[in-house]
C-alpha cells in the first residue's frame, strides 16, 4: 500500500513536470510570435494552481512588461497622428 500511495505521488509529480514544460515551451513560443496577451493568459491560468512558480512568475512579469510598453507606444503614436 505505501508502495503504491509512493507510487501515485511519483505518477503525479510527473504529470506536474510535464504540464509545466508544455506551459513553458508553448508559453516561450507565444512571446517568440509577439503573441504577448495569449502567452499571459497561458502563464496566469498556470499560476493560479502553482502560485510559486518563480520561473513563470517572471515569464508572467515579462510578458506584462512588454504589453505595457505596447500600450504607451500605441498611445504616443496616436497622440501624434
């Protein structure tokens, strides 16, 4: 039984791993595509189960960032049109 209680948790650990890796590949490929609104949903949804994530934390982070300069372009560009 512990065997199998061990098991279980290995099993699972691994799920995680992998979930985390499609969300880093698939999240990395996002930002590489200019993609940066899809790439932070993809990184919020994933934070919400793994809060702690330093990693995403700052993929997240970044991906904000450059939204935000977006937006102050799209702004100072408007304002001169």
């Amino acid at each position: 039984m512990v065997n199998s209680h061990r098991e279980t948790n290995q099993s699972h650990q691994s799920l995680e791993d992998g979930y985390r890796a499609v969300v880093m590949g698939y999240g990395n490929m996002l930002m590489s595509a200019k993609k940066y609104s899809k790439a932070k949903e993809l990184f919020e949804e994933y934070l919400k189960g793994n809060p702690d994530d330093s990693e995403i934390q700052s993929l997240l982070k970044k991906s904000t960032d450059i939204l935000d300069k977006l937006e102050k372009f799209k702004n100072i560009v408007g304002k001169t049109i």
